[in-house]
C-alpha cells in the first residue's frame, strides 16, 4: 500500500513519540532530541508538502480508505487552503516549543520524556484533523486530541495543574458530545439518503430539512465555540493557559484552539450554509462580547499567563467575527488571523514562560525594570506583545485589519464596536510591559538573568515570519483564497462590494 | 382430581434439534460432568480437572456456535420451545468468550498466597476455627466451575428463549448459581454473604414478578410462545388491561435482571459483595443474557403494542441513564462506582432498544437496534472484564483494595497497571479510538434512527457526568500522591494475565477497528419468531 503525504505527516509524530518513550530514563538529553529531531522532519515534510501544494493544488494529497463501512466512516484525509495553513501552523510551532521547553519538565513528577512524547502526539492529531475530509474521522481524532493535551496539563504546570485539566476536559467533553448528537444525526439523515457516508464530498450533497439543519449546526458550533473559546463558554482556558507549563499553553491556545475556528469554517459553513446565516446575528455579538470582555478582563489581570490567556480569548473573538462575517476578505482575514494570532501568542508565551522561570512566580506585581536587567527579554517581550495588539507592520495587523475591514462591509456597527477591541490590546499588552519591565528595579530581580542562546532559538523563527509576514503577506493569502472562494460558494453569499480587491487592498 | 382421566393420545415424542442445540447441550453436559467429578475425584485433582472440564466445555461449544453461525442456522427449535437465530447465536458466541475470560480469573491462585478468590469453605461461620482451618489446608471450592457452566448455560437459554416458560426457567437456572458464587468471597465474607442474600432476596422478588407477568400475558393470549403472543395482538381480541399490566409485569422482571433504574438497587450492593472475577463475569455475562432476553421479548411478542410500552422504555431508560451517571459520582469504592457506571451502561443500551430501528422498515439503511445492542454487548463485556481484573490486582494484607482512595497514586507504582485500567475507563466514557466510543456511537445512532433524538441529547449528557467520574480515577491514579501505605500491585498468575490482555486487545481493537465485528452484528440480522 502507498503511504500518503498526509498518513505520513500523521504517523512520523506518533512513531517520535514511540522512539522518544523508548529512550532509557538515564537518558533524558538523548530523549528531547529524538523528539525535537523527529518534529523537526515533520517540518520539512510539511514544508514539502505546502510547497507542492502552492505549485500543484490539492489533489496530490488526497487519500480516501474505507473505515468502518457499517458507520459510513473513511479515513479520508485532503488539503485545502485553511487546512494546510494550520497544519503548517503545527509543524511549525511543535520543534519551537520543544526547543522552548527544554527544561521545562525536568525534576516534576513525571518523567521529561513523557513530556515531549505527550507533545508529539498532539502534533499528530492536530495534523490529522486539520486534514481529516470525513466528519467521523474529524470528530474521532478532535475527542483525542483531548487526551494528549489532558496529560501535558494535568502533569506538568502548577499547583492547580489537575483542577485546570479536569476542568478543561470537561468542558471540551461538553461540547464534544453535543456535537457527537450531531455527528449521529448526520449518519442516519446520511442512512436515509441511501448508503451512509461521512465524506465531506457526500455530506454536502444532502438535502437537509430546515429545522434539522439548524439543530445539527447548533451541535457542531457549540462545540467549536467551546473549544474556540467564546464567552461565555470560555472559563476553561484561562485556567488551563495559568497554570499549564508555556509549551503547553502555545499548544493549546496556538494550534488546539484553531480547531474550534477551522471547524466553524469547514464544518459550519461547509455543512450548514444556510443554519449559518441563520444564526450569524447571534454569533456576531457573541464575537463582539469575546473581544471586548477578553480585552477588558485581560486588563485587570494580576496573573501573566492569564492575561495572555484572556488576549487569546479576544482575539478569537475576532477570528469568529471576521468568519460570520461572510464576506471573502472577512474569511481570509480568519484564516491569516489563526495563523498570525498562532505565531504572536506563541512569541507571548514562550517569553512569558522565560520570565517566570526565571523569578517562579507568574504575579505581574513581582516584576519591576526587568528591561534594566535582561534587555533581550525585555525587548522580546515588546515585540510579541506589539505583534498582538496588532502594529502595523507587524503580520497581526494585516489579518486584524482585514477582519474589520471585511466585518464593515456587511455589518457597520459591529465592526465600529470592534475597533474599541484593538484599542483595549494596546493598552493590556502596554500596562503589562510598563508595570513588569520599566520602572525601578524590584526586588528578586536584581539578578535576571537575560536569554540564553537555546531560549532566543525558540523566538527567533517567530519574530522572522511575524515581521516577514507583516510586510509581505501574499503567499499565504495566495493559498487561503481559493479555499475561502469556495466556502463562499458554498454559502452562497457574495461580497458587497467586490471593487475591492482582497489581497491588494491593504498593502 | 383423583377420578380425571386424561383423553388417551398417542405420544408423540417431541422433535429436538440436537444439531443446533448442540452449545447449550455441551455446557449443561460439562456441568453435570462438573458434579460428578466434584463428587469423585480426590481433592488434590479437582482444581485441574474441573479447570480443564470448564475450559474444554467452552470451547467446544463456541466452536459448535461458530460452525451454526456459518452454516446461517435460524430456526424454531425444540417444539418451539428455543430460537436459535442470529442474534441468539452471536449472543452465545459472546458469552462462551467472555465466560472463558472469567474462568480464567476463577482459576487465578497466585494473588493470596496460592489461594483463589473463593472461600475455603462456605459453610463455616466468618471468623471461626473452622474457617481457619480450612484455609490452612488449602480447601477450596471448585464446585465454582460447575456453578459457573450452569449459569452460563441458563444465560444461553435465557438469550434464546421463544416461550415464556423458557425464558423463567432459563432466569432461574442461570440466577441461583449466580446467587451461591456471590456469597463465595474469601475475604471480606460478611459483605459477600449480605450480597448473596440480597441478591437472592430481590432477584426472587423480580422474579415474582415476571412469573404474575407471564401469567397475565398466558391469560390474555392462551399461549406462552413469543410468536403466539405476536399473533395474538395482531387480532385485536380485547383484553388489553391484562395485556398491559403484564406487559408492565414481565418488563419489571426483566429490567431488574439488566440493572436498569427504579430496579437497579441490587447492583451497587452484590457488585461490590461478590468475589471480584465473579462480579467481572455478572456485570458482563448477565447484562448481555438479559438484554438480549428482553429485546427478544419486547421485539417478538410484544412488537404489535410498541406504542404502548415505549413510553414506558423511554422514562426507564432516561432514569437509567440520569441516576446510573450521577449516583456514580458519589462513589468511593471502585467496584460500586464500576456498578453504577454498569447502570449507566444499561441506559445506554436501552436508547438503541427504544429506537426499534429495524432492518427492512423502510426509512432506513443504516445501522439496526439488534446490530448496534449486540455490538455494545461486545465491547462492553470485554472491557468490564478486564476492568474488573485490573481491580484483583490492587491489594493490600486485608485483601483488594477498593476503596478508591487507595488508588491514589497508583500510576507512579504501577504506570503500566494504571495506564490499562485508564485506558478500560476512558472506553467506558466513550473516548474516540476505544471500544466504547463505537459502541455508544452505535447505540446513539440506532436510537436516532428510530426517532429517539431526545434520548440521545440526555444520554450524550450524562456521558459527560460519567467522564467526570472516570476521569476523576485518572487524576487519583495519576495526578495524586503516592501515600505511604499505599497497597501493592499484585503480580498477576498467567490467567489474569490473559484476561486482561484479551479485554484491552478487544478495546483496543474494537475501537479501531470495529468494521468485522459489526458485520458480523449486522449478519446476525433480526430475532426470528
């Protein structure tokens, strides 16, 4: 049988994992490099494969096997621009996390090894439901990814660290399961039709009823507005984001997160076109809600990763919007958003986690003139917090600005709401830096040490793509469009004014 | 009555189907065998022999179900006494394999100091010399092998059944050897003998009432087969109060044998009493024989009044569900907490049983009630038995360790131990790429298919209050501290060893894929009248 691109990029993580769990206990160094070694050529396979991607569409990489044939489940995997933009997303981040985390689980309870082994797992998951073309397939490997990010939670972080995993399993659980009601709808609406089948291709295809179409929506988007994290269903995530270790955090909120909005487009939109319009009043002011109270709630902080955690949550806010939007520069804003909010929150973080390492304790009220003691945290910590709250320049700001721009067009005074969003982040990511990093010198600071070369390895491929990508955005624009053209279609909607262009306009 | 003469009639001898019958007839053989070799054989040799008795007889029989499963036997046999069709064939499949398991577990000695599961002696007061005794010289019961090929054969006749008498026989014969290894626990025998009694003592009640029910529906229809009464109906002779209430009657029976809410009291008690391998092979065993034995009753005799029942299913099954789930929280012993996830389980199942989706009925192509009952029955039967094994191994001086406060910390003791009975849990709550996520997955679209769409919103709900209990294992076992008197982990003889080995294989593979044996449900088509 020939092993696709794609069971390829699926099955090397899992094998790291195996390979990194096999290494003796003695060995711990041997073990993190297995594992960053193993992430490291899933990279370049995913480098290979975006690039064959750009060059020669999307056919290549689609691979379909028959599963369960009483279930109507395949194993389907394909690519289209969202997806491969995440998968990217998660080859990418997964070896910089690994680096950043280097001694971040050595000395806990649980070997480091697991660690890095619970890490690879997750890529592999992640990687198949960015790519999983069959809704049983999607929904069986979005449950398990639950698991991997379970164990890097409850194992390894701080005190609260199994209060926070229990509480995030559930609430994914919550939503997981109403979309399990859903799933099993769409099997037997599938049954009804004829022979059962979950391919995306076949799905499309049925003739849905109004109301049920509506329900099964509800199923599916309550789930991912759960996982996304929308208000008011978002409690779990700075609680999990608090007290995990910042790899883990990066992970979640960098790449687990992008499930709950990549599902909103393939799935919601994709499957339920007309629900979705449907429902996009509604979703739209929950959307509003997230950026404002994420923002607002971010500013009363005392606890940094939490502020970074309800930064997220605004942000995400936005990348809902700029989806429900339902206009094309909206959609392609969303998608740039999850991939540039993926790079910024992961710049954050890992920052975030250097500084508290460094003093062990997460109170913004502990830090004080760090940028008089270690200049290269200091700064690095202005650039990432610059490139969320949007600065022009910056790759945020190009998928922010697009968010709003395309919002405008067809909702005015949710999009002028908005705004006050972008204005809130400057002055949580500004307040943050005044209080930690200028000022006098606090006690316990004194003898910071600055970035070691390990920890600016991790950081630098970030700040390289966030400044790349800012001044030239084009060829992820270039992969996202046709993908966004046809969830459009799908929909059923056209833009307003099409004498704006989307990749031109803002350059 | 002295002066009644009968009518003279020839006899007729009645015509058995020694072909088909054949399993059935292999394991009541070895049983009887059982005893005699009980009373025979020096005691030295009965442990081996009555193993070796049991093992032999189970695979025999499975081998003879597997050649009527491919032959595709259905028939009416035994005078229409016994139907040997395919859900019934499959069921004894299941349980002959899962019995193997848990005789297997029966026969372990090597986690007491060379002892079984099983009191020395019965009889002798707790406590007393006489128990002493008997422990020091290394008496055993090994009437356990025979008691357990008796219930096992009952619960194969009980799946079967096309006559109402059949079917209360059956219950009986498979319930009061069931009541006796309850009661046959080595340690803790207070408990163990309270939940024989109870056991007893309720299951005679539930079985009361069975009996006024088949009495009522003999009343209403003149006829005890299942196909009789079907036939009946179809008539629309009048009479529906009798026809209801011993509906009503035969399903109190019959729910209280599955475990199902307000008739599940029984569970927690003798779950947590009984010696652990048996508890393993009544949660599986008992569960499969009688769900299988009410979908056959409430789907051939009584499919004509199914509006009337539904209802009836549809409150139970939500009270099942509702109560099994959230009760289960407050649990702190593992085995009880394992009964009312049973419980739980049970609702589940009844979901697929209330959505009569059936093959043929037009509206649907899909996935079948029987198919998808059948399908749980399998997965969950496996991994309860291996769940149940794992807890063997948990021990202390005084015997296992229950209490689930003694399992913290187990994942630092024992990673591997822990892991498999994590895995076996998150099964239970239906995580994707396990056993029981395709299982539920199958329930719930049987379920959906016959309308039941409300049952699958509250049972996908109480899912999630289940995974909080499951999950909540997890965390002791993994995120808690390893106390200073934490118990030891067992090492396991090979039996318990391939138990546990089979049930995760099955999960694992269940889980992954599950497309055979699904074919195979699905192949076992509908119940035949």
């Amino acid at each position: 049988m020939k092993i696709g691109w794609l069971t390829l990029l699926l099955l090397l993580p899992l094998v790291g994992a195996l390979g990194t769990m096999a290494v003796p206990k003695a060995k711990a160094l041997l073990s993190k490099q297995v594992a960053l070694g193993f992430s490291l050529v899933t990279l370049v396979l995913t480098a290979i494969v975006a690039v064959g991607y750009h060059q020669n569409g999307a056919e290549k990489y689609n691979e379909t096997h028959t599963w369960i044939k009483a279930f109507g489940a395949n194993y389907a995997l394909g690519l289209d621009g969202v997806g491969i933009i995440l998968v990217v997303l998660t080859a990418l981040l997964t070896p910089i996390v690994i680096i950043a985390s280097w001694n971040d689980a050595d000395g806990g309870r649980w070997s480091s090894k697991s660690f890095f082994a619970w890490i690879l797992v997750l890529e592999a998951l992640s990687i198949g439901v960015f790519s999983a073309t069959d809704v049983f397939l999607f929904y069986v490997l979005f449950e398990a990814t639950l698991i991997p990010m379970y164990f890097l939670i409850g194992g390894f972080g701080g005190p609260q660290r199994s209060y926070a995993a229990v509480k995030f399993l559930l609430y994914s659980l919550l939503g997981g399961l109403l979309m399990l009601a859903s799933v099993v709808g769409l099997y037997v609406l599938s049954a009804r039709a004829g022979d059962p089948s979950y391919l995306l291709t076949d799905l499309i295809k049925l003739d849905i009823s109004q109301n049920t179409e509506r329900w099964l929506f509800l199923g599916f988007f309550f789930a991912f507005a759960v996982k996304a994290p929308m208000v008011p269903f978002h409690t779990w995530l700075p609680d999990a984001a608090g007290e995990a270790t910042p790899g883990t955090s990066v992970l979640l909120v960098g790449i687990l997160d992008k499930i709950g909005t990549f599902g909103m487009i393939r799935f919601c939109l994709g499957l339920f076109p007309e629900a979705s319009k449907w429902a996009t009043p509604v979703v739209l002011v929950l959307a509003l809600i997230s950026v404002l109270y994420g923002a607002l709630v971010a500013i009363g902080q005392t606890d940094i990763k939490r502020l970074i955690a309800y930064t997220s949550i605004s942000h995400f806010g936005f990348i809902v919007m700029g989806i429900f939007a339902l206009t094309s520069q909206g959609l392609t804003g969303s998608t740039l958003y999850m991939f540039n909010h993926g790079l910024s929150t992961a710049a954050l973080f890992l920052v975030a986690g250097y500084l508290i390492s460094r003093r062990g304790s997460a109170r913004i009220a502990d830090y004080g003139g760090v940028e008089k003691v270690a200049p290269v945290l200091a700064g690095t910590f202005l650039f990432a917090g610059l490139s969320s709250l949007a600065l022009p320049g910056l790759s945020p700001f190009i998928s922010e600005f697009m968010v709003i721009a395309g919002t405008f067009s067809n909702h005015k005074v949710i999009a002028v709401i908005a705004v006050f969003g972008i204005v809130l982040a400057a002055l949580y990511i500004l307040l943050m830096y005044q209080r930690t990093m200028t000022g006098p010198v606090r006690e316990g600071i004194e003898k910071l040490k600055d970035l070691n070369k390990r920890e600016i390895l991790a950081i630098v491929p970030l700040v390289v793509l966030i400044i790349g990508l800012g001044i030239f955005p084009k060829p992820i624009v270039d992969i996202i469009k046709p993908a966004v053209e046809s969830t459009m279609q799908r929909v059923g909607v056209t833009d307003k004014a099409p004498e704006i262009p989307v990749t031109e306009g803002q350059k | 009555m002295i002066g009644l003469i009968l009518p003279a009639a020839d006899f007729v001898a009645p015509k058995i189907e020694y072909t088909e019958l054949m399993p059935m007839l292999v394991v009541f053989g070895a049983a009887c065998v059982g005893v005699i070799a009980e009373a025979f054989l020096p005691r030295a040799l009965r442990h081996v022999a009555q193993l070796a008795i049991t093992v032999v007889a189970i695979l025999a029989a499975g081998v003879l179900t597997g050649l009527l499963i491919n032959d595709n036997k259905e028939l009416i046999a035994a005078q229409g006494a016994i139907a040997v069709d395919g859900p019934a064939l499959f069921t004894w499949m299941i349980l002959l394999a899962l019995t193997l398991i848990s005789v297997l577990l029966f026969a372990e000695r090597s986690l007491d100091g060379g002892l079984s599961a099983f009191a020395s002696q019965a009889a002798a007061v707790p406590g007393s010399e006489a128990e002493r005794e008997g422990t020091a010289a290394r008496i055993e019961h090994t009437e356990i092998f025979p008691l357990t090929l008796f219930a096992v054969g009952g619960m194969m006749l009980f799946a079967s059944a096309n006559d109402l008498l059949v079917l209360f026989v059956a219950l009986e014969v498979f319930s009061l050897p069931l009541y006796l290894l309850c009661g046959l626990a080595r340690r803790r025998r207070l408990i163990s003998q309270e939940a024989a009694m109870k056991y007893f003592l309720l299951g005679a009640f539930a079985s009361a009432f069975l009996l006024f029910g088949i009495a009522l529906l003999y009343g209403y229809a003149g006829t005890m087969s299942l196909g009789g009464i079907a036939d009946t109906l179809g008539k629309n002779t009048g009479g529906e109060t009798i026809l209801l209430a011993g509906t009503g009657l035969v399903g109190v029976g019959l729910l209280f044998k599955v475990g199902a809410v307000p008739f599940h009291n029984w569970t927690p008690d003798v779950y947590q009493g009984a010696p652990t391998p048996v508890t393993g092979f009544m949660a599986a065993c008992t569960k499969i024989a009688a769900f299988i034995g009410l979908m056959r009753v409430f789907y051939v005799a009584l499919g004509g009044t199914r509006w009337d029942w539904a209802p009836m299913m549809w409150v139970v099954a939500i009270l099942t569900m509702v109560v099994g789930s959230i009760v289960a929280i407050t649990q702190t012993d593992v085995k009880r907490m394992l009964a009312y996830s049973s419980i739980a389980h049970a609702g589940f199942l009844l979901t697929a049983f209330v959505g009569l989706a059936q093959a043929g009925s037009g509206v649907h192509n899909g996935i079948t009630s029987t198919q998808a009952v059948l399908f749980y029955l399998v997965s969950y039967g496996f991994s309860t038995i291996g769940a149940f094994a794992v807890i063997t191994l948990v021990r202390d001086a005084s015997g296992e360790a229950t209490h689930l406060s003694r399992w913290a910390g187990l994942g630092k003791k024992s990673p591997l131990l822990a892991g498999i009975f994590a895995f076996f849990l998150l099964s239970f709550a239906g995580i994707p790429l396990t056993a029981g996520f395709t299982g539920k997955w199958a329930v719930f679209s049987a379920a959906w298919s016959g309308g039941a769409w409300p049952l699958v919103v509250v049972a996908v709900l109480s899912s999630l209050v289940a995974a909080f209990f499951y999950v909540r294992v997890i965390v002791l076992m993994f995120f808690s501290d390893l106390p200073a008197d934490a118990p030891d982990v067992a090492l396991p003889g090979w039996q318990t060893t391939t138990a546990v080995a089979l049930g995760l294989a099955a999960t694992v593979v269940l889980g992954l894929v599950p497309g055979p044996v699904l074919d195979l449900a699905a192949r076992a088509g509908e119940f035949i009248r």
